[in-house]
C-alpha cells in the first residue's frame, strides 16, 4: 500500500498531490478544519510542507515590515504545529518555499522578510512565470541528502532551480544545516541530519510535475515514509 503523505493546506495545490503520486505516495490533501494536528500525525506517514504567503514575523518576534502579505494566523498556527509534532514523532518531511521557512520558525529560527530591501541582490528570487523557469543556480553541498537525492543533476555542484520568494530563512533554528545556497548567499535547502528524513528547500520542485526534474526530492519522502 502506497504510504500516506499529508499536504499542508495551499491554494495551489493541483501540483503537489500530482507529485506525491507520481513518486509512489499516497496524497492526502489536508484541511484544518477537517484534519486536527494530532489525527494528521497519527494517520499519516510523512508531511509535505506547501508555499504559500508570509509567516507572521510576530511568530520570532519581529515587528511586521511594510511588504509583509497575506499573512493567514490560523495557517501559522496550524503549521507551526503540524511541524512540532512531525519533528518530535520522527516523521518524515519534506518543505517547500513557505514550508522551509515554516519549519524553521517552528523550530526556533527567524526570516528575512524581504530580500530586495534587506538584502538587496542582482539574484532574480522573484520570477512567478512560467511556474518552472529557470531563476537561478544552487550549490548542493557535497555529502547532503540534497546532494543524494539529485545525484547526476547536480553538474559542478549546482542546481538549476526556479525562484518565487521575497523572504527567506535568516537564523538557522538549531538542529538544522544549510545544504543550498543561491549565489547572493541566500539560504535555499536546510535539511536536519539526525531527523529520519527532513529535508526543505526554497524553490518549488512541485512546477516540474512535467518534465519530472525534482521528482527525486518527492521519491526521497516517499521511500523514507515506506517501511
Ligand atoms: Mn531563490
């Protein structure tokens, strides 16, 4: 029976259930009003963490910059959550764009919360068509689950990734490390080594549902979610 991967609630969700199936998984497209926290981690057998708008910087206790949008309190609550209970039952997960920056709020890490006045960067992180061009490159480090999972795409250590993000994870939370770095310095995977599978990255390998590029990365949460 294909393991059970739950899907963080999103609104461009089409995608995401297309790539968990097409790596195995068996998709299970979350609501919070339909699906507590504690039923979802009891029920499932690995998580995926979906993009989506900013996460309340009151969350690490920031003041709110001026181009902070759409920020949805009850979705910050209900992630933040999921990702606690996920990390502490061990289960596997895998986090995209907002995910990655959720996961690292859950766990005690801080944003950039918004790369072009903070930053400040010739880097394209903002390219929102098509959904699957090409942005810019990624270091991979050598050694990673990142670097595991991609194997031959990874040409002279870089990744050819696609980009839609204003922020981006500042303070790394502890028990993680920096896999993927785009060439401004901005962080683009984290992973947490000692977790069974916790792997998240900035860009959206769920675009490449066509050409199959970072189905790896989804067969990567599938088979750890398997046993
Ligand atoms: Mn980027």
């Amino acid at each position: 029976m294909p393991p059970r991967i739950a899907i963080a609630p999103c609104r461009r969700m089409p995608d995401y259930v297309e790539s968990v199936r097409l790596a195995g998984g068996d998709p299970w497209a979350l609501s919070y009003a339909a699906d507590p926290v504690e039923a979802v981690v009891a029920a499932c057998a690995g998580l995926l963490l979906t993009g989506g708008a900013d996460v309340d910087p009151a969350r690490y206790g920031e003041p709110r910059h001026a181009t902070v949008t759409g920020v949805d309190v009850e979705r910050d609550e209900y992630e933040i959550a999921l990702v606690e209970a996920a990390l502490a039952a061990d289960l596997p997960v895998l986090a995209v764009c907002r995910g990655l920056q959720v996961m690292n709020v859950a766990a005690g890490g801080s944003l950039i919360q918004d790369i072009p006045s903070q930053v400040g960067t010739a880097v394209p992180h903002q390219v929102p068509e098509p959904k699957d061009a090409v942005a810019h490159g990624v270091s991979v480090a050598p050694g990673s689950r990142l670097a595991a999972l991609m194997g031959a795409a990874v040409v002279a250590g870089r990744l050819p990734v696609n980009s839609r993000h204003h922020q981006a994870v500042r303070r790394i939370a502890d028990g993680f490390v920096v896999t993927s770095l785009a060439p401004d310095g901005i962080v683009e995977a984290l992973e947490r080594p000692q977790a069974r599978f916790c792997l998240g990255v900035q860009w959206h390998p769920e675009n490449f549902v066509e050409s199959g590029a970072f189905l790896p990365l989804f067969a990567g949460l599938v088979s750890a979610a398997t046993r």
